[in-house]
C-alpha cells in the first residue's frame, strides 16, 4: 500500500500529520487556559458569604458553632 508513495508524499502525509498533532495540542492548552482563568477568579464578597453561610446553617447543613467560626474567619479577612 505504502510501496508506491514517493518520497514527497510521505512528506505531504507527515506534515499534514503533524498538523493535526500541532492544532489538538493547541486547542487543549487553549481550554485549559480558559477553564483555569473562569474557575480561579471567582471572587465572592463577604456580603454574598455571609448570606450563603446563613443559609447553610438555616438549612441544617452547617451547625451554630460551625457558622459562628466561619463567620468569624470572614469577618476577620475584612
């Protein structure tokens, strides 16, 4: 299958091969990228803390004492 190819096609094929390789390469690091710059900005101000963790603990998922220390500890980063 292979035995007829000349020399300029097989170098057509690797280059085309290499291009595919290249541009995968490329779009993972670009959703890489983009997936770390959305996840690792995410600032939240305390005001919308504060609120989550009220509702947490109104809900039952955090304690009196567990709310208390983590609303310390936001308190305590202003």
């Amino acid at each position: 299958m292979f035995a007829n190819l000349s020399g300029w096609h097989i170098v057509i094929i690797a280059a085309i091969l290499l291009a595919f390789l290249v541009a995968a390469i490329v779009v993972v690091v670009v959703v890489l990228v983009a997936r770390s710059r959305t996840t690792g900005n995410a600032v939240v101000d305390p005001a919308t803390q504060l609120e989550r963790l009220t509702e947490l603990r109104d809900s039952g998922v955090l304690t009196s004492e567990e709310y208390e220390r983590k609303r310390a500890a936001l308190v305590k980063r202003l």
